[in-house]
C-alpha cells in the first residue's frame, strides 16, 4: 500500500512539473506583454520598454528557454514573479487562492455525495417514478451550460427575495457584505448567504454527472453473486445493498472523481465571473487580457497541483473501498 501511495506521488511530481513547464511556455509564447505598453500617452521610449520587461522577465527579446530557466527556479524557492504591473503573483494569489478553493471543494462535496445518493435510490428503484424523473432532470441539466444555470439562480433567487421572503435571503454577488457589525454569528450567515447560489450553480452539473454514473454502476452489482450470497446468510436487503453493493459500485465512481475536480475548477471560473468572487478563475480571465504571462502560469501550476491532489484523494478512497489494491 505504501509502495503504491509513493510511486503514485513519484508520477504526480513529475505531471505537475511537465503541465506548469508546458503551461508556461504557452503563456510566454502566445501573449504579448510588450503591447500593453503600446496603447501608453506619451509612448515610452523602446529601451525603458526593454528595461520593464527584462525586470519583470517578460522581455519577448530574450530567449524563451532563459526566461523559463528564471522562471522555473523562482518557482522552486516559492516565487512565481511578477505581475505586468509589477507586483508579486504571490500576495494577489493567496487570497484567490482560498476564495477557489472553498467554493470549489463545498461544490464537489455537495455535487459529489448528493449525486452518488441519487443514483444508488434511482438504481434500486429502476424504472420507478424517482428513476425516471432524476433521469429526465439530470439530461436537463446537463443540456444546460453553467453560464446559463448561473445566470437563470440569479433571476429566481432575486424574484425569489422580493416575492416569497420579504427580504434578502440569497444574496447573488460577492463573497460577504462590507461593513457588517453583527460579530462571528452574523458574518458566518452573510458568507453562508453568499455561498448558496454558487455552490448550487457548480454542484447541479456534478449532481447530474454521478447519479447517472453511479446508477449505472450499481445496477451493475445489484444481481451480483455475492449480493445474494449476502441476502442468503441473513443480512437484509438494505443493508446488503449498502455494505456490499454499494461498496462495490462506488469504486469507479471514485476514480471519476479526480477527472470531474478538473472540470469543475473551469466551471468555477464562469462561476466567479458571474458572482463577483474574486477568485482565481476570474484573475485568469483577466491575465490573459492583460498579457499577464506569470500569472496564467502560476494559476496553471495550481490547478494542474489542485487536480491532481484530487486524484490522489481518488486513489486513498479506491485503496480504502478496495482491499485488493491494500494487499
């Protein structure tokens, strides 16, 4: 088991150095930094041009390999550089960095754990009124983009505040409002209140995606062998169908996980858009427009970490549902 956990944390290490190493490239390849200086009234002179960008390591007139060295070896002692405006990545993003990962994480536990408790009932109960209904629902959402589902909370939550409670229940921008006097009670419910409508607009999708998933895998188990080998030594239907069936079903669900954390950090950046959180999706929007090549890089660096933590999440949970993989 240990042996496993390692080699897997071997292979993470160098996917991680290859998806930044790559990303960076990218970034200091395709955006132009020098043409943010274009635009300036008076224009400054091309050497204080050069002079700028060289100090922030941003000068296209040096060679790509030597600005990545720089680049690389800041990164390794913890520095990501500077911004195009030449402020260190580091301060801006350890702020966004927490605002994207509580909304991200509350999404994929909610997405994740309502959507395996659906498929399960929808597979026990197949062909019922719940399974044909969470069927329906969930290639509804799934037709719907994040943009739009977003978008379609806002109006209901406000319609919602106005005509059914009276008074601001969900509130839809922001992470938390300014100059609340009510102590630790008051801003834990303000920021509850903030989180409500994102977290639905990231979870809905993920809610869609496992049930069907894993109603697929538990219908697969359910006329299993041991299943009724379970059901013939006395254990009752329930708690056959949770302490085996279910066990068995969720192991490829769990490998799904990694690849859904993925999917769900680029619905964060819509998300963050659409709600005014000043997270890191929203910051790499603006990194692109602003030619901000360490900046789209260091975000890159810490999605391509985030991900694959979640995988390797993925792997601890196969190696606890699974005793072949412990052995």
């Amino acid at each position: 088991m240990a042996g496993f956990l390692a080699r897997r944390l071997l292979s993470y290490a160098v996917l991680v150095s290859v998806a930044a190493s790559l990303a960076y490239l990218l970034a200091a390849t395709a955006l132009d930094p020098r043409s943010n200086y274009a635009d300036r009234t008076p224009k400054p002179p091309p050497a204080v041009v050069d002079a700028q960008l060289t100090a922030l390591n941003l000068n296209d007139k040096t060679p790509l390999l030597q600005r990545y060295a720089t680049w690389a070896g800041g990164v390794l002692h913890g520095d990501f550089g500077k911004t195009v405006t030449g402020a260190p990545v580091n301060e801006d993003l350890k702020r966004r960095m927490g605002v994207t990962f509580r909304l991200v994480i509350v999404g994929l536990i909610c997405g994740s754990l309502l959507g395996v408790l659906v498929g399960a009932l929808a597979a026990v109960r197949q062909y019922g009124w719940f399974d044909r209904l969470t069927t329906g629902l969930s290639f509804l959402v799934l037709a719907v983009p994040v943009v739009v589902l977003a978008n379609v909370l806002i109006l209901v939550a406000t319609w919602a505040n106005e005509n059914v409670f009276g008074r601001y229940v969900f509130l839809v921008s922001g992470e938390y409002s300014d100059g609340l006097t009510t102590g630790f009670l008051g801003h834990l419910v303000d920021r509850l209140q903030h989180l409500i409508l994102p977290t639905i607009s990231l979870s809905v999708g993920l809610i869609a995606v496992f049930s069907r998933y894993q109603r697929n895998m538990m219908l697969d188990v359910l006329d299993a062998d041991f299943v009724r080998t379970a059901r013939a030594k006395g254990l009752s239907r329930r708690r056959a169908l949770t302490r085996h069936a279910l066990r068995t079903a969720l192991i490829p669900v769990v490998t799904y996980f990694a690849f859904t954390f993925g999917a769900l950090l680029t619905g964060a950046t819509f998300t963050e858009k659409i709600f005014g959180w000043h997270g890191l999706g929203e910051q790499l929007i603006n990194s692109i427009f602003s030619n901000d090549v360490n900046t789209v890089a260091a975000i890159s660096l810490l999605a391509a970490v985030a991900v694959l933590a979640a995988s390797f999440a993925s792997d601890l949970l196969h190696a606890a549902l699974d005793p072949r993989v412990r052995a």
